[in-house]
C-alpha cells in the first residue's frame, strides 16, 4: 500500500484537541480515498500491530523511540484511535520534533503495519554574542541555557529574547532591541548556529517628575516618596542616587506615594493617570496626575473579641490615640508589621503568648465628616503548643548541640519571640550559614491547638587555617593556625571520626604557631560551652609561650640576632562564663585566673629597668558582657553587643610588708650619686626587681557596638550603621609601687600584634601607623624617648556597612568609616575630646576556611604621638586578617 503522505499534514506544530480532531478527520479522510489500494482495510476495526518502522530520525535511535511510544508488535490496535493520538501528544511534548505523523504502510488480513515519520528539530551548535563585553557573555550563557546540543525551539528563540530585553531594562537600557537569527551549520549533521545582536542603546534617564493636582503635598515632598525612581540632578548625582528609568521600580514607587498621601491623612488619595514621554534619545520626562481628596483623623477605636488582653493592653501597643491624623501605613504596621522579624505590634503581642491562630482586622465602623471611626475585631482562636520540634540539614553537627540551643521545646506554648531568638542562637554558633536558618511551621491544627517546627540548617565551614609568610622583624615570618570551632574532643581516640577531626560536639580547639628569627609564638586554646552538656556554663583553658631575642643591626650592617639575649612569657589561663538570666538573658558572666611568668635573661626592654630575673602575675578577671547582635556573627543588622572588663591582681603591696617608699627614696638616691652608670644600672636593677617580683595592679576596659539597619529592612540585603565605643584604664593600688609596665595600650594602625611580647593591648585606629598614637617616655640615663603605652585611652567610631553577599561560601561587605581616639599617660591628662581624627573605606571578606580577611585605606587629619611627628597622618593602608572590626 502507498503512504498516505498525500493526504495527510505532514507539518504538525502544537496539537491541541481541536487539532487533534481534524487530524483524524483528514486521516479518515485519506483512508476512505485510499479505500480501493486498501481494500482490506476497515474504518475502526481492531488490528494486530504487524510492525512498526520509525523514519526520519538523525540522531536518536529507532529503537529508543519505538520504545518510548509504548507500541510492540502483536499488540491490538484501533485504526484511527485514541492510542495513536495520545502517543504524537507524548512525542510532541518532549519538543524535541518539528513534524510527527504516522503512515498505514500495508494491511494483510488481520495485521496492520504502520510507518512512524519524524523530523527532528535542529540541536544549536555554537552561539556567537555581540554588543555586549566579553566578560559578560558567559553569564548571558549560563543564564540563558544556550549550550551545545540544546534543541532549537520557537519558544527558546522568544524566551531568549525576551529574557535580555528585559534584562537591560531593568538596567535602565529601555531602547534595548535584541535580534537572534539561525543558520545551518554544515560541520554537523542537523545543527545550527545561532547569533545573538544585542543592541543596549543609551541608558534612558528620567529628566524631569512633573505632578498635576497636588495642592496640599508639595512636589518635592512627593518626588521625597519616591526611593528608586529619581531625576537627573546634581544633588542626587553627588547622593549617588540614580535617575535611571526602571518599570518595576516605578511601579513600586507609585504605590509609596499612595502611602505617604495615606501617612498624612488623605487616605482617598489616588493617582488618576501617569504618562511617560520623550526627552530626546536618552531621557524621559514622567508627569503623575492625582487626586487628593480630604483629610481625616482616627475617631473613637473599639476592640472587639479580645478575652486575653484589656482594651488598655491593646490600647497601648497600639499607639493611636483618637484625634491623630489618619494614618493608614500606621494602623497597618501597629496591627501586623511584616517588615520586621520582632515587630511591637498586636498580632505580635498575641503570637508571643501561644495564640498562634489569631486573627487581628482594623474595620471602618464609619467616617462622619473628616473622622474615621474603627473597630478592630480580634478572634484569639485556641491557645497553641508546640507538638513535635525537629531539626534538619545538620550533617556535621550533632543533634544535642543544635537542640540545646533552641528556645522551642515541645510542649510549650508556640511564642514567636522564642523562634526568632532560637534562629539568633543558632545563627551566632557560626556553624551553620545564618542567613539560611529557616523554621518550618508544620501540620498547623486550629481545632487541636497543636503545631510543629522543623529547623533546616545549612552546615558551613567552622574550622580555619592561617598560612601565611610575609617579611618583619628583619627577616622571614611565618604563622601556622588552626582553629576548630565545633570540635569533638570526647572523639579524639576514635579513628574514623577524624574527618579531617573529630567533629560535632561544639568546642572549640586552636593552635597557633608563629616564628622568625627574633621571636617566636606557641598558643594552644581550648573552649567548652556547656561544661557537663546540662547548662550553658563554659569553660576555657589557655597556654601560652612566647619568646623574643635581642635583634641589631651589626657594625657590619648586617641584621644579627642574640638567642642568649631574650625575653619570654609564659602564661595559662582557666575561666568559666555563665548565661544569666537577669536583667535579660542575653547576658553573661565571666571569671578567669590566669598566671604569667616574664623571664628576662640580658634582655633589657625598655619599660623595666633591669635586664635579668623573673617576674610573676597573677591575675583574675571578671567580665560581664550582652550580646544581642542579629542573627548573623559576621554582618550584624540589628542590636548590640558590650562588654565590661575588670581585671586585678591581689594588692602584694599590702601583704608582704615591703617598705616601698623606701625603695623609692633608694632608687632616686642611686640616680643623685656621683657613681659611675654601671654601678647605677646594677643597684637600680635590683630595686626593680624587688619592686616588680609580683605585680600589681587593676585594668578596667569598657567595648560597645550598636547596629541599625536605615535602608531595608534586617532580613535582607541592608545598609547598617555600626557606632563604636572603647574605654580603657590602667591603675595602680599604691603610688609608691607605680605603674605597671605591661598591660598598656598601644593604639594605631590595624590593631594586630606586631610582634609585641609585654601583654599589651594593641587598638585599633586606621588612618595612622601602628601602634603611633602612644605617649612616648625619656630614659633618665641616655635621656632618650621611647614607647611606654598609655595608661588609658578612648576611642570612637562610626561605619556605613553594605552587603555585597552574604552566601556560605564567601561573605563580602564594603564599608566606610569615621572614627577617633587617643592614649594617655595619666589619668589627669586624659581629654576625652581631644581625639586623633580619621575617615576612609574599606572591604570585609569571610571565608569559613580562612576567616575574616580585608583592607582599609584610612586619612589621618592629624599628627601621630611620634616625636617630631607634624601635619596630618595623610593615607594610610590597613590589611586585616582574623580580626573583625
């Protein structure tokens, strides 16, 4: 028998029902004209399938295809029948065909033999961008899916072009206009190439927002409404505020002006038209025409339905009072705000106490003349407790670590308040990326008062290694860290937990190693932060060993160190630090003792005057400290964090009944004799030491940090201003002893180590040179200055911080900054204005494997502490690693 490929469309497209109609029709059509080549062929009857031959195919294999439409030989088949149709519906939605059609090739007896013609649809080859930077053509790519052995759709051709028009307009290239054609490519059998011609033309600007119809709010408080849809001024070019012309963000600033209209009372304001119109190539000129209506004021407001607070309770939060001008942007926030996690507000207030079901809706009872008159009407529904509370997502981190720190527990009362604490918590450990800690509300049950919460947690990287070389000190540096913040020390002998380490009990556990040829660093720290796993009580234990030996440039000029001359400290440290309770319980209470042994073997540094013996510190230190700092440790959006520190030594003046006024009265004796200056030195070196066997002395510091989000909002990208606050103070219990030479502060520069050995605080103020603002003291033997670090200093800050990600992998934030400070050497001259001035920017990059990295460039306004220091510090560059700011 003949195909029918005369009788039957053999250009198949889309086959919706209508179609799929008279397909049959012209099939049965084709039969009936073919009813004398086949006359053993009948209209509907029930046929063995003989066989099946699919053609046209390129590059799939007939027998895949075969398959794929469920037909098999010596199956029953009705010719026409739904069978057929359904399987062109099943091939044609895989779009990989341009033309699916089936042919009745012969009939014998009862066996029927059909021909399956398919023609493939082109696969793309190569793809050829031009208009566009070469940088970006790979994004265009990705985004796009435009890759190599894709097939060749009309919808892909529109989607295409679609998506990068679109693209460029959001940009603010209104004029884009992208072309894509195809073209057989001969290298390959049934491909084509495509070529893409973009063409971006001029940003379009807005030149000019023109208002018709406003009488009571003026233009430019209108044009004020606006957040993202700006005209071209010099004022907004110098605030950086764009002019460019984006439909979304137009769309989005004409409901704000409803809103600021609703703000100040005029809640029928509405926009009547809004028109766009050229300008010239690149600009635009928008002209808004509204209507304003009159202005109301909120009248009497009833509650009606609440059991569970009083009129005056609701009343309260509220915060409208009758006779305030209308403010339906208010009333909204007052009743439910979305904008933020822990808003003051009613559905808040009743969320917060187990009503979890509530309902709260302000109703306009009646507007006589300009008042509103409203009733909120309340259903409190059942009181809700939390049924199951489960966690996911943490593969690393074991369960018990995740769950003591919820504020969930099945069986209480639902409190959002709790969740959003519970997501800061779990936020803060640093295990998990903060910004995907989401809680699940499951299987809500009205009539039950029963919910559950899934926590999904996404793991991150909580261990860090500093590697790092650099040149100091007259020669090669070199540090090695390792820092696990969520060790398993109760694993630590079990083999295959060692992934690399043992894993998943949330302690901490680093090790830092630091050499060059005049010094050298060992650190070894270990932190628990639930001593006994019952109650957050942690505990810390510490140890110490540095070491530094006398470096000098040799009459040679070459750089020689003396390992026989040094100077080292060794010190461990044991403290605990509880959660509290009270006042809130963001609060924590720290204790510490620690004992530091300086050994001193021909080294003389400076603040000492003596070069040989040992001297002990035993110190204990309390800390009181409040963290309430958002969610995410590394860009905190919301909140505080401060810390009070006191740290003393037992007064050993008073209990070892040494007389030193009298070694004072011998020590300025020694340098009043006429003896020579080695004799001086050897006499007064054994006053010192007997002076500074033990020290003594108290040490109060003071740190704060407050965070507000100003634009957006504290659950998205946001733009925070971080201030600042530090205080510190070194004094002494007995004058005749004096002060301390260690412990002091040196401030300036990035505020790292600097390979500094003598307990001193390095502070941080960018725009001078290390540790440059420091009081300098004169030597009464060679009368000449050096170092001796403040005995108090302040300081202040401000900065602007933006994020540019906040993804797991990398979390990057820009900033600028303006911040002051300075060092004393007595409490009597500490000024508390009288500040080292400096503004800049700067560059934040965290990296769960290496920590915190970035770089400030900072302008000093004036001169550093440094003798013969004049003018204004100028520019500085500060590098910053594993320190936050």
């Amino acid at each position: 028998m003949e195909k029918l490929a005369n009788n039957l469309s053999r250009g198949v497209k889309k086959i919706t029902s209508p179609q799929l109609a008279f397909t049959f029709i012209l099939f049965l059509t084709a039969l009936f004209s073919s009813a004398q080549e086949a006359s053993s062929y009948e209209e509907g009857k029930k046929y063995i399938l003989g066989g099946l031959e699919v053609t046209g195919l390129q590059s799939y294999n007939e027998q895949t295809v075969k398959t794929y439409t469920g037909l098999r030989d010596g199956q029953p088949i009705t010719i026409p029948g739904e069978e057929i149709s359904a399987i062109i519906n099943k091939l044609w939605n895989l779009e990989l065909f341009s033309d699916i059609s089936f042919y009745i090739t012969k009939v014998e007896g009862e066996s029927i033999f059909l021909e399956l013609n398919i023609l493939e649809r082109p696969t793309l080859s190569n793809v050829t961008i031009y208009g566009v930077k070469k940088g970006k053509i790979d994004d265009i790519l990705k985004d796009t899916d435009l890759k190599k052995g894709k097939k060749i759709t009309e919808n892909l051709i529109a989607n295409t072009k679609n998506y990068l028009q679109n693209k460029y307009k959001k940009k603010g290239f209104l004029n884009t206009k992208v072309a894509i054609a195809t073209a057989i490519d001969t290298s390959e059998a049934n491909a084509q190439s495509m070529v893409i011609n973009i063409k971006k033309g001029k940003k379009v600007k807005i030149s000019a927002i023109n208002f018709e119809g406003n009488e009571k709010l003026s233009d430019k408080r209108l044009k004020k409404a606006f957040k993202k849809t700006k005209e071209k001024s010099l004022k907004n070019i110098l605030t950086l505020k764009r002019s460019k012309y984006i439909p979304e963000d137009y769309d989005a600033d004409l409901v704000k002006l409803v809103e600021t209209y609703a703000e100040k009372g005029y809640r029928d304001a509405r926009i009547i038209s809004d028109s766009i119109s050229n300008n010239g190539d690149d600009l635009i000129d928008i002209t808004i025409k509204v209507e304003e209506g009159d202005k109301y004021y909120f009248g009497e407001i009833n509650f009606v339905g609440n059991t569970v607070y009083t009129d005056r309770q609701l009343s309260s939060v509220l915060g409208i009072r009758k006779g305030d001008t209308y403010n339906g942007v208010l009333l909204k926030e007052r009743i439910a705000d979305n904008t933020k996690p822990d808003p003051n507000d009613i559905t808040s207030l009743y969320q917060n106490n187990g009503y979890m079901f509530s309902s709260i809706n302000p109703v306009e009872m009646s507007a006589a003349n300009d008042t509103i008159n409203f009733e909120i009407r309340i259903i409190e529904g059942k009181e809700t407790f939390l049924n199951h509370v489960t966690i996911d997502g943490n593969d690393k981190t074991n369960d018990h670590v995740v769950y003591r720190e919820l504020r969930t527990r099945p069986g209480q009362k639902y409190n959002k308040a709790d969740i959003i604490r519970s997501i800061r918590e779990l936020g803060a450990l640093g295990y998990f990326d903060a910004e995907n800690v989401k809680p699940d509300v499951l299987n809500p049950d009205p009539n039950s008062g029963t919910v559950d919460l899934n926590y999904s947690l996404v793991e991150s990287g909580s261990s860090q290694i500093e590697l790092q070389g650099g040149y100091g000190g007259g020669g090669f540096i070199g540090t090695l860290g390792l820092s696990f913040s969520n060790f398993s020390i109760k694993n630590i002998l079990n083999g295959e937990s060692y992934k690399p380490v043992p894993m998943g009990d949330g302690q901490t556990f680093a090790l830092r190693l630091q050499a060059s040829q005049t010094y050298r660093v060992y650190s070894l720290n270990f932190s628990e932060p639930w001593l006994g796993g019952r109650k957050p009580v942690g505990f810390n234990m510490s140890l110490s060993r540095t070491q530094q030996f006398r470096a000098s440039y040799g009459n040679n000029g070459r750089f020689e160190v003396n390992k026989d001359q040094q100077f080292s400290i060794t010190g461990i440290t044991l403290g605990i630090a509880k959660r509290v309770q009270w006042p809130d319980d963001f609060f924590t209470i720290s204790h510490s003792v620690g004992y530091q042994l300086y050994d001193f073997k021909d080294y003389n540094l400076g603040l000492f005057n003596f070069g040989d013996g040992k001297v002990n510190s035993l110190a204990y230190t309390l800390g009181i400290s409040r963290r309430s700092a958002g969610t995410n440790p590394i860009f905190p959006t919301s909140g505080s964090n401060f810390e009070i520190k006191a740290k003393f030594t037992p007064p050993w003046s008073l209990l070892n009944g040494k007389d030193y006024k009298q070694l004072n009265e011998d020590e300025a004796a020694v340098y009043a004799s006429t003896e020579s200056n080695a004799a001086k030195t050897e006499e007064i070196e054994r006053i010192e030491r007997e002076r500074f066997k033990w020290l003594e002395f108290y040490k109060v510091n003071f740190k704060g940090d407050w965070y507000t989000t100003l634009i957006g909002n504290v659950s998205n990208k946001s733009l925070v201003l971080r201030t600042n606050a530090e205080f510190g103070f070194l004094g002494n219990y007995n004058s005749s002893v004096g002060d301390v030479p260690f412990e002091r502060f040196f401030v300036g520069g990035d505020g790292m180590g600097n390979f500094t050995l003598d307990g001193r605080e390095n502070v941080a103020l960018r725009g001078y040179e290390n540790q440059s603002i420091t009081p300098y003291v004169t030597d009464k033997f060679s009368d000449a200055t050096e170092q001796a670090g403040g005995l108090i200093y302040n300081k202040f800050s401000m900065e602007l911080r933006y994020p540019l990600t906040l993804k797991p992998s990398a979390s990057i934030y820009g900033l600028v900054f303006a911040e002051g400070g300075n060092a004393f050497s007595s409490f009597k001259e500490f000024n508390p204005f009288e500040i080292k001035r400096s503004v800049g920017a700067g560059l934040r990059i965290f990296m769960p494997a290496f920590g915190l990295l970035g770089i400030d460039f900072g302008y000093g306004f004036d001169s550093d502490l440094n003798p013969g220091s004049v003018g204004p510090s100028g520019w500085q560059t500060h590098f910053i690693i594993g320190q936050q700011f």
